[in-house]
C-alpha cells in the first residue's frame, strides 16, 4: 500500500498476543482522538472461542497509533466484540458489544444448542476521558434481546447519534438476529436472519428495541447492518444479505429515528460485492452517501469506496483502495476535508491487517 494516500496500520496479524484482528470499528472523539476498534481473537482466526474487544487511539489523525487497549473481555475466556461505538454530543463515547461463553460457536447457538449464559448477551459500556478508560460494562439484554432470537449481533462499525429533526440526541444501533427454526430446519439457514435497531433516548442508560424486519421469506434475510443520519434526521440503512434477492446488499430508510422503517429492506442491485459487511456515512459539505467494501463479486477484494449523489438511489465508484484481498470496513469523517477508512486487508488474505486509510473528500464528489 505504499501510494500516494496516507495509510496506517493500527493491527497487524500476529502481533501483541493475539493471532488476528478482525471485525473493525471506527469514530473520532470531539478532541480530536481517532479510535479504532477491532476484535481481538487469541487462538485463532476463528470467530468462536477467547476474544477481546481491543482498542487503538490516535492523536494525530490516524499517522501513529497507541498502545493496545482491551475494553471488554469475556470473564471466562469467551468472545468480548461486535464493537458498534458512538460519540455523543456531550463527547461521552458509548460503546455497545456482545458476548458470548467460550465453548459457544455460531452454529451451536442459531441451533439451540447453548444455555442462555453461554449464547449472545449485550452489553454496554461508557468512556467519559476519550477513551483512554471505560466504565464496568452494564447489561442490557433484557431489553435488547427477544426471547426467542438466537444469534445477535451488533452492526459492526459506528453506531449512530442522530443529531437533527425531532429524533435529536437518539442513539441508534442496527443490529441483527436469527429465529428460531420450523420444519425440518436446524436454525442455521440463512432465511432465519433478521434485523432490527436498538434506540436509546437517555444517552446510552436505557434501551428498547426499534423496527424489526425478520420475515423469513428467503428473499431478503437482513444480516450485519450500518447506518448514517441523512439530512433532516431521516435514517439510510444497508445490509448484507445472502438471499434470492438481486445482489448481496439490500437497504431501508427510517424516517423515525429508526423506530420502524418506511419500507422492509429492499435488494439493493447497484452495489455489487461478494457477501460480507460494509459501512455507509453521510459525508455533509459535500453531501454525498458513501458506502465501503469489497467491490469483486465473489471475493472479498477490491476494497472500494462508493458514492451516491441521489441518497441511495443509484451508486458511483469513487476511490479503489487496491486489488488486494480486503473483507469487512467502516467510515468515519476525520476532518473538512478527509475520510477515514478503517479496513481488513493484506497481501495474500484480508486477515492479515487493519489498515487505516486517508481519503480527500475532494476525491468523492462527481468529476
């Protein structure tokens, strides 16, 4: 990656006690501080087993990184992750995970095959000192968690403030969740995904669950999901999906802070990649809607940042990292006139690093 575009490397595969970072995350602090998030897995590649929620800060816009920091751990050497940070506009940083027991894998857990203190619980976490320390992590999954979903996960990437129209100082978090079986199904098919949002109105402190879109028709089954405030507090929402629909991504709007959604996702056809997740922010000044991922239809390479000029109507190749492997990704605005992008990456496997990548916002807008 040595080009003309500054890029850093917070992570790195092997390295500090762990055998891989995955699954990052990514905000800016209202002092400035770039923080980025990432599981830190132990054993292994695997998303099962001993991982941590780690943390790297930046003081300098992403050019150098911190120590490692571990945010939240599992207390019996279980999975801490599925970061979904927000920073509220009195400069508190919320920060909402799951957790899940050390024997627990996916599979076990969408077929029921888990106690409820092994399977997935949330949680919810506070820094009030730009993230150099963290409250005691607060449960929440009593409130955010139906009693019959199975899986859970928290977006990945940045959660959202809303910060205009009557929804102001809402905290939304997309999230997704699986059904239980019927037939003579086990759980884990892909029509048993389903998405939803967490909402909070009181800064982080209590939480209700918002819309649900989980009809397990096998058209659109919402998987891992991310969202950005558009221009007057309307909510864009985009979500992976392996279904019969169009494409891999399919996406919603929310005109209600996230409460309900005024249509059930629908394929979103224009943004072409293999099936993974992806980011999305509104980038205000020049009001354009990014999206980031790998842009190869049935590989996870070619990272790319795409743009839409009309809201999430139609899509435009704006800036391509590289042809390398790359999976998952998220945006952050890091100043007036530059675009983080936080993302899996490496030379021959997209696991190898998490790379931090400067983009002009001069670059985003139509030539």
């Amino acid at each position: 990656m040595a080009d003309r575009y500054p890029t850093s490397v917070p992570y790195r595969q092997s390295t500090e006690g762990y055998h891989t970072f995955r699954i990052p995350a990514v905000v800016l602090t209202r002092a400035g501080t770039v923080l980025a998030f990432a599981e830190g897995r132990r054993g292994s590649a695997g998303d099962s087993g001993h991982i941590d929620l780690v943390l790297k800060r930046s003081t300098d816009g992403g050019a150098t990184w911190g120590a490692l920091q571990v945010v939240a751990t599992e207390p019996r050497r279980g999975t801490a992750g599925n970061p979904a940070p927000v920073v509220l506009g009195d400069g508190r940083i919320v920060l909402v995970f799951v957790r899940q027991g050390p024997s627990a894998t996916e599979e076990k857990i969408r077929r029921g095959q888990v106690a409820a203190a092994d399977g997935r619980r949330v949680f919810v976490t506070v820094s009030t000192d730009d993230g150099v320390t963290w409250s005691p992590p607060h449960e929440i999954t009593g409130s955010a968690k139906r009693p019959e979903w199975r899986w859970y996960a928290t977006t990945p990437g940045h959660a959202i403030e809303l910060r205009q129209g009557p929804n102001a100082g809402r905290i939304v978090v997309p999230a997704n969740h699986s059904l239980p079986p019927s037939g003579g199904d086990n759980g884990t098919e892909g029509t048993y995904n389903g998405g939803h949002s967490l909402l909070s109105d009181d800064g982080g402190q209590n939480w209700r669950i918002g819309y649900v879109d989980d009809n397990p028709d096998g058209y659109v089954n919402v998987n891992e999901t991310t969202g950005t405030e558009l221009p007057g507090g309307r909510l864009y929402l985009n979500t992976r999906t392996e279904s019969t629909a169009p494409g891999t991504r399919a996406d919603a709007y929310s005109s209600d802070g996230g409460a309900t959604l005024e249509l059930p996702f629908r394929p979103q056809a224009g943004l072409s990649g293999p099936v993974v997740e992806g980011s999305v922010l509104w980038c205000e000044a020049p009001d354009v809607l990014l999206f980031s991922g790998p842009a190869l239809p049935d590989a996870r390479a070619l990272m790319t940042v795409r743009a839409s000029d009309d809201l999430g109507v139609t899509w435009r190749v704006a800036h391509t990292v590289s042809g390398l492997p790359a999976a998952y990704s998220d945006l952050v605005r890091l100043d007036a006139d530059t675009v983080g992008l936080l993302f899996e990456t490496g030379n021959f496997s997209a696991y190898e690093s998490i790379a931090l990548r400067r983009i002009p916002v001069a670059e985003l807008t139509p030539r």
